[in-house]
C-alpha cells in the first residue's frame, strides 16, 4: 500500500476515535494547512508567486539542513537525502543567488551592491553531512556551516529526537507514557504522523522531552548508543572542519531549549560551547545557531547574551530571508528549514521567492527578527 493510502487510513482512524462533538474543530484543523499548500502551490505555478514575494525576497537566505539521509523513509522523513539537496542547490541558482560562505555572506549583507547570495547551514555535526552531503556541495562548490553542539561531539547531549525516533521505528505499537497516548505505528505514515505529534506536544518543554527517557529505558533505546551511531566523533568534527568549503559555527553545549534555562546557564551554554570548539579546532568560532530556534525557545535575552559572548552573528529558525536591517540585529538572523522531506516544486520555490514568508505572516513584515 502507498504511502498516501496508508495516511488516509490513519486518518480515518484518528477520526473515528474522536468524540463527534471534537471532529468540527480537528476537521478545520486538519484543512488549514492542506489549503495553504494548495494556494501556495497555485501562485507558483501561476507566476504570482514571485510578483506578491518580491517585498519578501531579501539580498540573503539563509537555509536550514539537519540529517542528509541515505534512505530518507527509513528515518521517518525525518531530513531530506543527497538528491534533494541537490535540487534545492540548482533551484538556489536559477533563482539568481551565489551560495557563499557564512564570511563572505555577512560581508555581502553590509555592501549593497553585493549580488544576492545564500547560506547553507547545517545543525548538529550528524556523519551524514560528511558522507552524503559534503559530495555534492562539492560538485558545486558550494560552501557550508556546520552549527556543532558540544554534547553531540562528548557524547554528553540528551538527543530525545534520536530516542523517540527509534522507538517509533522498532515499534509497530508506541506508548507515550507522560503524554497519556498511544500510537499505531504499523506503517511509514503512522509512524511519521507519530513523531510529528510527540514532537508537537513536547513544543519547548524541556520536562516533557526529560519525561521520555522512561520509554526509552522501557523499550531499551540507548540514546548515546544513537549519538554514537549518528553523529560525528571529535576525529571526524577535526577532518571535516578542515575541508575549505565547511566553516564550523556554534551550537550551545547541551541543546536544550534556552528560554527555560536561567541567564547564567545559558551564558555557560553559549561560553563553553564556543570555547570547546575553538580549542578543539583552533580556530575561531564567529556564529551561533540556536536550538530549535522558534519564537518560545529564545528570543530577545538569548540575542543579547549570544552579542555578549562574542558571536558576530545568530542564527534563529524564524522563517525570513536576510535584509540590510538584520544589521542592527545581527543575533536574530532568520533562517528557512529546507530540510524536510518530501519537498515539492512550489514548497521549494515559494521559501526562495518570499512567498512563504508573505503567507505564514499575512503580508506582514519581511524582516523575521523576533516573529
């Protein structure tokens, strides 16, 4: 059965299972975001798309990656794979843009007769950057920032996402116990749906990503087993970094989110990542990234403390392009999630034109600082 077979199954099954008085409201729900695909589908293949994105198109993007999959259904499409990455790389430039290093992209923002340019960034320091990635950014050229937490290299992090990632795809049944649910998870879309939902539930509460651990112990997932797994040694951080197209960024010591830790910890978070790396790699660490990045995991305070430790710019996950205004921010730099998979034509699109940002914002403002 395909895939979308089997994600109408689910959610039919979901519906039956909610109370007839839930199912006006779970519907609307449901179809909000089907018809913004559907309207942002219609403007790009229509050619509107780029004409209402154009207030939105900045001289700069910056674009997100994580994982850069072999086989992007076995990890519950939970990054994208090498072929993707290599069209989002053609489309970047057909639109006009030069992909350039996090250097040579800061200096273009400060000149305004710089041709428009883009920035691929990458979070974590994951082996598949070095293995899938790094071979085609290499046929192109184009250079890259790797955003290295501490605790992914130590093997000191707690990576919830890995744990609760492996125990959908082990299980055909997943019980979330401090969430008070229950997950059929038989098929790729059930388990995708899954990790969607958990993930959407734990939001920026670090005690709810805390309270998985028991699962994890329950169905025996080793997250450090995972880390071990997925992500790079300090060996492999040390070869990568020296590779001329790749520059190493910041990306705390334990990925949590910030805006639940006090103003000391996250100075420590900031600090010693920075100084970890710097006296791994010798070299200096000029940029940060932070985790998860969205309006509830940090904002005004982080930026400050990030200006503080030294950094010359930050990174969030604010959807935007980047202006001559970010300037005056330079620790609220907006970034776009191009990672995720399966990616249309027109998603592609429309994060490269503006028209993304134009939609979630309802013709707001352009510049993503805070929102």
């Amino acid at each position: 059965m395909s895939y979308f077979l089997h994600n109408l199954r689910r959610v039919f099954r979901e519906l039956q299972a909610q109370p007839f008085s839930q199912l006006p409201a779970r519907l609307q729900a449901m179809a909000g975001p089907k018809l913004t695909k559907l309207a942002e589908e219609a403007a790009v293949r229509t050619g509107a798309g780029g004409m209402i994105g154009r207030r939105y198109r900045g001289a700069g993007i910056a674009l997100m990656f994580h994982e850069v999959h072999g086989d992007v259904d076995a990890e519950l499409r939970t990054g994208c794979d090498a072929d993707q990455l290599e069209r989002i790389i053609g489309a970047v430039k057909a639109s006009g843009r030069d992909i350039v290093s996090m250097e040579e992209g800061l200096r273009r923002l400060n000149d305004p007769g710089s041709r428009p340019f883009a920035l691929l960034t990458f979070d974590d320091a994951y082996l598949d950057n070095r293995e899938n990635a790094l071979p085609v950014l290499e046929r192109y050229q184009a250079p890259m920032t790797l955003f290295v937490p501490t605790g992914m290299i130590d093997r000191s992090l707690y990576a919830w996402w890995l744990g609760l990632r492996e125990l959908i795809k082990s299980s055909d049944t997943v019980e979330i116990t401090a969430m008070g649910a229950s997950f059929q998870t038989g098929d790729l879309a059930s388990k995708a749906a899954a990790m969607r939902q958990v993930t959407a539930w734990i939001g920026t509460d670090q005690a709810k990503a805390d309270a998985l651990a028991s699962d994890f112990a329950r169905f025996g997932v080793s997250v450090p087993g995972l880390i071990d797994h997925y992500a790079m040694t300090a060996e492999d951080l040390k070869a990568f970094a020296s590779h001329p197209l790749v520059t190493i960024g910041a990306h705390t010591k334990s990925h949590r989110f910030l805006s639940g830790l006090s103003e000391s910890d996250v100075r420590g978070e900031f600090s010693s990542n920075k100084m970890f790396l710097e006296d791994l790699l010798q070299t200096a660490v000029e940029t940060l990234a932070y985790p998860y990045g969205t309006e509830k995991a940090c904002g005004a305070r982080e930026a400050e403390i990030a200006a503080q430790t030294g950094f010359q710019a930050s990174f969030t996950t604010r959807p935007g392009q980047l202006f001559a205004e970010h300037l005056a921010t330079p620790q609220l730099m907006p970034r776009i999630d191009f990672g995720y998979a399966p990616q249309s034509v027109a998603a592609c699109a429309s994060r490269l034109s503006g028209l993304h940002r134009a939609m979630i914002t309802r013709f707001g403002d352009p510049v993503a600082t805070l929102h």
